[in-house]
C-alpha cells in the first residue's frame, strides 16, 4: 500500500493533465503548473468513489501566471 494520499480535483481547466493527483498534508493547497501559470485547488469537505477509490475532493479556485 502506498503512502501517497491522492486526491480527485474539481473544476479549474478541461484540459488538467489529470484528475487525480497526489496531494500534500492535509488543508493544504494543491497547486498544477500549467500553460505559464499555476492552478490552485483547495480541500473541500466532500469525497467522490473514483477507480482509485473513495478520495478526497479538491476545489478549483484560482489561477496565478508565472512571471517570466
């Protein structure tokens, strides 16, 4: 068994590499990297039953560019 924790993320861009990902330790923020920014989920109260089993979900609730 692992002892990554995963999570399902929610909203944000249709074109997330993916859905479920590893996540930091709990209330923390997940934080993608994606087309020269950075989308940020947050943890949400609710869970979600995917193929990897019953998971946390976070929440799409900015996006932030990277200064180049």
């Amino acid at each position: 068994m692992s002892d990554t924790t995963r999570a399902l993320l929610a909203g944000g861009p249709d074109d997330l590499p993916e859905r479920i990902v590893p996540v930091p330790p709990p209330g923390a923020d997940v934080k993608i990297k994606l087309r020269g920014g950075y989308e940020h989920f947050r943890p949400t109260e609710r869970h979600e039953d995917t193929t990897e089993g019953r998971l946390p979900v976070y929440e799409w609730w900015e996006r932030t560019e990277i200064a180049e």
